[in-house]
C-alpha cells in the first residue's frame, strides 16, 4: 500500500541518496551558470510565435462561415491556448525565466489564459504539487479529488464512474483545475477559513467570469458586427468553445502522462518525515513519467515530456530539459533506477486503462495493492517483512542490481523464466 521508505524501496544506501543529490545539484549548478541570450531568444520566439497564431486563428474565423476556415480558426486558436497554458504560463509561474527580470514573463505579473487564477494555481500547483508530489493525503493531484488512480484509494461505488468523471475533467480541464485549488468538499471549522474560501470563491468566479466574456461574448459580438449576421456570432462562438477544448483535451493528456502511467509510483506520508533534499530528489524520479518526443511535441507539451526533469528542476527553464534528460538517465543507470519512459500513446493508454481497472472494487482485479503497475510498496520485493533491500553486485559482470533490476527480476518470475538467486554468486553491493 504505497511506498513507506523511498531509498529501501529503491534499493539505495543513505549514501547512495547523498551521492545522487550532489550529482543532480551540479546539473542545476551548471545549468544556471550557463542560462543567457540563447535561452531569452528562445522565450521571445515562444511568445512571438503564440501571439502569432493567435491573431492567425481569430482572423481565420472572421470568415468562419465557410466550414474549412471555421476549422482553420478553431484549431489556430486552440494551438495558440495550448501553448501560452503549457509553455509559456506553466512555465513562466514556476519561474524559470525571473533570472531575465523581465515584468511581461515574470513569475509574479504573469495572468494566463485559464479559467483559474494565476495566484490559486501556484499555490495549488507549485508548492503542494511540487512538495508533496504523490504523497497520499498531500497531493490533490493524485486523482484531483474525483478518480480513484491507486489502491490505496479506498473504493466507493462513486468510483465506477471513473471513466465517465475523466471524459468530463477532459474536456473541461480548465474547469477542474480551478476548481481544485477552492477543495469544495472540505469541511471549513474556523472562521478565517470560511472568510479565505468566500474570497477565494469569489476570485475564482471573476476570473471565470473575464475568460467567458472574453472568448463567448466580446470576440463572437464583434465578429458578428463585423459580418452582419447572427450566423458570424455563432460560428465565432462555436469556434471559441472548439479551441478552448482542443486546449482542455490537450493538457489533460500531457499532464495525465506525467502522472498516472506504470512506474509513477505513490509515497505515504510517512515518506516526509524527516525527508532530505536527496529524498525528495529521489521521490519526484520515482513518481513521475516522461513520454519520448521530438522538438515539435516537446514544444506542443511545454517540455513536459520531460516531467521526471522538470520535477526535478521546476524552476529550470523548459527548452533546457532535453540536455538535463541525458544525464539524468546516466545518473539512473549507474544507481541501476528505473527511468520510466514511453511512446506518447502508450504512457497515455495505460493512464486510461489505470483509470478503467480502478473503477471496479479491489476484489475484481488480479495484482495485489503492493505489486500493481499503479500501485506499490517494498512488499512486492520482499518475502519477509523484516527483510531489508539493498543493491547487489551481479557476480558475472561486476554491476550494481538495484531497483531496475530488481523490477526485471519479478517480471521474469512471472514469466517463468529461470534467474540465479543472490545466495549462488551476488554480494552486497560495496
């Protein structure tokens, strides 16, 4: 039932965790000592680049009325949200560019387009999120209080509309996202708890309130002045809902991937006591997943493709994160770590498929709650549970077996395949 002791569970010494923390500490030494024009060049070309489509696509469907250019539109303008949502605003208030201390792409000034305020979601977002990335309890990102993800989500039979729940977070994401940081169903005691939620309430709704005018009111009326036809307002409204759920759509992928495919794995609260830098350095390798990419879908996904990096690194800047990749990978092999990666539509299928198992009670499925591809704990390695887990050293080729290995070694069991035991050569890795 999730993760109770990261560095046992990932086959590490407290040494081995020090070692890799220094390691990871100098990427970031390196990388902001080597943050300058090339990386500013590039923020304006993102910037220039989303202005442009957005002004293409609002253009575009000003002659919306022939159904290829309402398409045109729609899909410009949904590109454009995608990319000020993933690679300019998630990015910009996480402050990867305050380094340039320019106020247009600061992490403070920045208001992006989103039902929900910039404030709300760095709070949500930036410190719970990222502090307390997929500690049960903590993280209202682990099923964003609406789907069961892991078993150690107790089921309730409000879960077997988990897929039905999911579709809709998909296609209203923005929706949800705001809704996350106002956590309506908690229970509110003091009275300086219920003064923050109204405010909070009423600073969400306004916010709501400005995107709705603006995308569903102002752009369609002035379209159809413009045109001279109630059909222009229309076809300008429908074209604005369309790329407000391309963008809806989109994001949920992308963020889904990082977070809910086999190998993102789900830590307890004991995990943050006394928790070092190193620790939590190895919780966010440990619980989150990249997706492979080229340049464009890299772009397309505001770097995160890269999430085990940019949970690593969250204030590093995105265009960064491929040469980060490299030697966080090496870092992996040489501690014998998983670095769990896949296809764009495989990593996405198996958040699907995750989300469909859950739906049904604990009783109609196969793995146990410490050794399922959603959900783990040391258990699914130990026969005994004072049994302690350490590396080893493989006799014929003189290599570290760690977690990865270890991983291996079950799935082959499960196979049938034949493996030689530690008690027949392996020693205690040094």
């Amino acid at each position: 039932m999730a993760i109770k002791d990261i560095p046992e569970y990932a086959h590490l010494t407290d040494q081995d965790v020090e070692e890799i923390a220094a390691k990871l500490d100098q990427i970031r030494a390196d990388i902001e000592a080597d943050r300058g024009e090339r990386d500013a060049r590039y923020l304006r070309n993102t910037v220039r680049f989303q202005r442009g489509m957005e002004l293409t696509g609002r253009a575009l469907i000003f002659g919306s009325q022939r159904r290829s250019l309402w398409w045109a539109g729609a899909g410009a303008l949904g590109v454009a949200k995608i990319v000020e949502n993933m690679e300019l605003g998630h990015n910009v208030m996480h402050g990867q560019w305050d380094w340039m201390n320019d106020p247009e792409v600061h992490s403070t000034s920045w208001e992006w387009d989103n039902a929900g305020p910039s404030a709300h979601w760095k709070h949500q977002h930036n410190f719970i999120h990222h502090k307390y990335t997929n500690v049960l309890g903590m993280d209202d990102d682990v099923g964003y209080g609406l789907i069961r993800v892991t078993r150690d989500q107790r089921w309730r039979p409000f879960y077997l509309g988990n897929l039905v729940f999911n579709t809709l977070l998909m296609l209203g994401f923005e929706y949800g996202v705001a809704a996350q940081h106002l956590e309506l169903g908690k229970k509110r005691k003091t009275e300086g708890d219920k003064l923050q939620f109204k405010k909070d309430l009423r600073d969400t709704g306004a916010k709501i309130g400005r995107q709705a005018v603006k995308d569903y009111v102002v752009y369609p009326t002035l379209v159809g002045g413009a045109t001279r036809s109630r059909k222009g307002f229309r076809k300008a409204f429908t074209a604005n809902v369309m790329a407000n759920v391309i963008r809806n759509i989109w994001t949920n992928a992308v963020i889904f991937c990082g977070h809910f495919p086999d190998g993102a794995e789900k830590f307890t609260k004991r995990d943050m006591e006394d928790e070092t830098r190193g620790q939590w350095y190895l919780r966010q390798m440990l619980g989150s997943a990249n997706f492979r990419s080229g340049p464009a879908l890299a772009f397309m996904s505001g770097n995160l493709s890269y999430q085990i990096e940019h949970h690593l690194f969250p204030d590093l800047p995105s265009n960064r994160l491929a040469e980060i990749a490299v030697r966080v990978q090496a870092i992996c092999d040489e501690y014998d770590l998983p670095y769990t990666t896949g296809s764009f539509p495989v990593q996405y299928a198996k958040s699907w498929r995750t989300i469909a198992k859950l739906s049904l009670p604990d009783k109609y499925l196969r793995a146990t709650a410490d050794d399922a591809p959603e959900t783990a704990s040391e258990m699914r390695f130990k026969r005994d549970p004072n049994e302690h887990l350490t590396p080893t050293v493989d006799p014929r080729t003189g290599r570290r077996r760690g977690l990865k290995s270890a991983l291996v070694r079950r799935r082959e069991r499960r196979r049938g395949i034949a493996h030689l035991p530690m008690s027949q050569g392996e020693r205690p890795a040094a």
